[in-house]
C-alpha cells in the first residue's frame, strides 16, 4: 500500500484480516497518511471479519510516536503494545537480540 494514495478497491480486491508493517512510523510527515491508510483498512472489516494491524517500529523519537498515537486516538483505532519476551517464536533461530528500541503493536 502506498501511503495516502488508495483507491477504494485496494482494500477489498485481495481480502486481507490481517495489515502487516514495519519500520514506517519514522519521520512525522508521513504519520497522517500512514494513520488513513490503516483507518481505512480496518474500516474494511465486518462484525464477522474484524481486521487488525501488526506494526513493528522502532522507537527513534519520542515526539514522532506522540504524534502517531494522537492521530490513532483521532481515528478512534485501539492501539495495543506487546511485551516482546512474551511473544512465541514464529521462525526458530539460533539466538536472541531482544531490542529494547522496537516497539510491537496491534491497532484495531
């Protein structure tokens, strides 16, 4: 998806529950579309087929995620972080770098 620049079928041509990203609440420039695109998104959903967003981010500044999480509460979408070291492992690996600068989150 590009940010901002949807049509109002991208949501709905390739159904989709689930919004994957990481690494795009950076600079605040982008942080008003990033929010209208993941707003429309979750709009897409039904009582029967609700949608979420998973963001993986890191945390560079403090006042570029105050800007995010106001224009959430903004669009009304419940944002959620995730404790890191009690997420399952996905893919198995060899070892473990928890980075305190990332942030996991799911909005709904």
């Amino acid at each position: 998806l590009e940010w901002g620049e949807y049509a109002e079928h991208d949501c709905c041509s390739h159904p989709a529950d689930v919004l994957i990203a990481a690494d795009v609440v950076y600079t605040v420039e982008c942080i008003p579309d990033l929010v209208a695109t993941v707003s429309k998104f979750l709009s897409s959903g039904s009582s029967t087929n609700a949608k979420v967003a998973l963001f993986a981010t890191t945390y560079r500044n403090r006042s570029t995620f105050a800007l995010f999480e106001r224009e959430l509460e903004k669009k009304r979408i419940m944002c959620a972080y995730k404790s890191q070291d009690k997420m399952p492992y996905v893919f198995p690996c060899y070892f473990n770098q928890p980075r305190s600068d990332v942030r996991i989150c799911t909005m709904t």
